[in-house]
C-alpha cells in the first residue's frame, strides 16, 4: 500500500509538472472535449465516459509538453507478437460488473508472473473510481516487465494517448461506442503522431464496420453488452467472421477458463484477454499458465 500511495504521489507530481508548463505549442488543431461525442446508448459506459470528459481538463492544459515527450519516445512495438494464439493477463482491482477482486494488488509482482508465465502482453487499469487503478498503476508495471504494456481506461481526447506512451504504454484502448463522428480518426491519427499502437474495442456489428473503415490494426472484439454488463460468447464468433484479414483479433470479456481460451482461439482470435478470472485467483499465474497452453495448443503453435 505505502509503495502504491508513493508512486501516486510521484505520478501527480509529474502532471502538476506537465501542467504547469505553460500554453501548449501543438500543431495539431484541438477540438474541446464536448465536440467528442458519445453514442446515445453507452449502457454502464455512460456515466464513466462523461467523468472521463471532465477530468481529461487537468491534463489538457499541458498538452504541449506531453506531446513533446511522447515524441522523443522510441516506437512502441506493434501487433504481431499476439497473432497464433497468445494470452493478455489484465490487471486491475475492481470493476463494475465483476466488484472488488482484488484490492491489494501488487501490479508489479503480479505482471512479472504474468510474464513469466508466458503472457504476451500485460493490460493495465488505470481507472480509479471505478476500477481501483491509476496512471502510477502503468509506471510501475512499465518498469517491472519488457512485454508491451497496454493502457486500458477511457479515451475521450488524444491528449490521453500522449500521456499513455509518456506513462509507459505500448499500446492505447480505444472503444468504439466511445467515440462519435471524426473522433476516433482523429485518436488513431494521434496514436500515430505518439508512436503508439491501438486496440480497437467494438460490440457489434455496426462498431465493427467503424473500425475497419478507419483502418484499425487490431480489433477487440468485446463479448460483454454494454446495456446489461452480460457476457455472450457467441458474440466473438458472430463479429470475427466479418473482420478481414489481415487484422489481428482480441477476445475480450467474459473468458473464465482454458476450454473458453481454447474455444476463442479455434473461433479465430489471435490472442485472448483475460482480467477478472486471472484476478479472482490465489495464484493469478497458475491459471494464466493454462491458458498460454490453451491458446498456443488451440492455434497449433507452440509457447
């Protein structure tokens, strides 16, 4: 806990620094947060997003000055790494569907036994009021492992994807459903500017279309139904045999068990996103083993 609170404490430290840096010099036309609109049913996401909106003001103001050390950063690493069958091991303390999981997390322990239990990526939350995460959650799983690190919270304004690669993430969520209009060619563009990499998270069919429009790279397709917070399966197999190839599948949200892995994989998914089974665990890396081998076996590669 007195780690966890430190290295907050060091995280806002260096904001309050961006932020005092002064009026931003970007090159890039701003638009302000309200002009990123929401689809009209976000389900559970609703109320989420709309504080998302409100508390991107804080890092806003400093944007010139995370833009410029996401710049200097070396390209982050890209997709490949998850096609044939691999695992993301997430890690987070609660969240709205699943409650608290685990609240006394040590994000960076139990990264380095994801990895070294043969995750190809690690997945942070770094949301606080609803998932007990935050940005000094990423930092310190950044310096615990060499496996490309994903930032998962809710992007709602580029700027939020500068500070993801300055915080040390590889790659960026973005949720469909999330953004409206030019918004979210304008979060891949700026994915771009920032050397970064996202997955693109989409719930149905329409989303799906979106995504593939805008020339996404990576596609997670998420099983859970953002009105109910129910999860379906189904749902992967149904949205995966409309993506075209050459994009790399994610499987995300309600997998509880190798035979769901082994399953998800035999639909087409390159790679399989697990949190809460892997946080309700005593030995999160056990099961996180199980279902490396489920998937490399499920894809026909080795681990």
């Amino acid at each position: 806990m007195r780690r966890r609170q430190r290295n907050a404490a060091e995280h806002e430290a260096r904001r309050a620094e961006l932020s005092d840096a002064g009026p931003p010099e970007d090159d890039v036309p701003r638009r302000p947060p309200s002009a990123f609109s929401m689809t009209a049913d976000l389900g559970a996401l609703g109320p989420i997003v709309e504080r998302k909106r409100r508390e991107v003001e804080a890092i806003r103001c400093g944007r010139g000055a995370i833009w410029a050390k996401a710049e200097l950063l070396p390209p982050a690493p890209g997709f490949e790494a998850l096609r044939g069958g691999r695992v993301i091991a997430e890690l987070k303390r609660r969240s709205p569907s699943g409650g608290a999981l685990r609240t006394d997390l040590d994000v960076g322990a139990v990264a380095a036994a994801y990895a070294g239990a043969g995750a190809r990526a690690i997945s942070v939350l770094t949301d606080g009021p609803d998932f007990g995460g935050s940005p000094a959650d990423l930092e310190a799983v950044r310096a615990t492992v060499t496996i490309p690190v994903l930032r998962k919270d809710f992007t709602v304004d580029p700027v939020q994807i500068a500070e993801s690669r300055v915080l040390g993430a590889d790659w960026v969520l973005l949720i469909v459903a999330v953004l409206e209009g030019g918004a979210l060619d304008e979060c891949l563009e700026a994915v771009r500017r920032a050397g970064a990499h996202a997955l693109v998270e989409v719930h149905d069919e329409a989303q799906l279309e979106r995504a593939v429009v805008a020339g996404a790279a990576c596609v997670g397709i998420n099983n859970r139904d953002l009105r109910t917070l129910r999860t379906d399966l189904g749902t992967f197999s149904r949205l995966r045999r409309l993506l075209p190839d050459p994009s790399v599948s994610v499987a995300e949200s309600g997998v509880r068990s190798a035979a769901d892995v082994t399953r998800l994989v035999g639909e087409g998914a390159d790679a399989v996103l697990v949190g809460e089974a892997l946080m309700r665990q005593e030995d999160p890396a056990t099961l996180c083993a199980e279902m490396v081998a489920a998937a490399a076996a499920a894809a026909g590669v080795s681990r």
